[in-house]
C-alpha cells in the first residue's frame, strides 16, 4: 500500500492511500470512505520561503516569588 500526502488548499494537507494520478498534475487519495483530490507533496516541498524564517529573542525566565 502507498500513501501520499496532497494539498487540498492554502492550508489543508491529507495523507492517505495513492489512488491514481490525474493528467493535469492533481492526485488522488482515500482517506477510509472519501477521496481527495489534490497537488502532491513531495519531500522537500515547503509552503514557506527562508526569508520567513526570523531569530526570536529569547527572554530570561521570570524569577519565582
């Protein structure tokens, strides 16, 4: 059994088991009863660019009382 994790939307990601692959790029899966249709995730694809990605100050913790 194969499974592939596709993005449904901007947002949503399912992983589930490969049903078929569609002659525009969009993909199949089954999640249980329901399929979905959506664009593969391959590894290495990240929805986020390095120029997101900022330092955070880290603050001392607070002294207890």
């Amino acid at each position: 059994m194969l499974y592939q994790t596709i993005r449904v939307s901007s947002c949503v990601s399912i992983q589930g088991e490969f049903v078929e692959s569609l002659a525009n790029g969009d993909v199949l899966v089954r999640d249980g009863r329901k399929l979905y249709r959506g664009q593969p995730i391959r590894r290495g694809d990240h929805p986020f660019h390095a120029g997101m990605i900022r330092n955070v100050e880290t603050l001392p913790a607070p002294e207890a009382v």
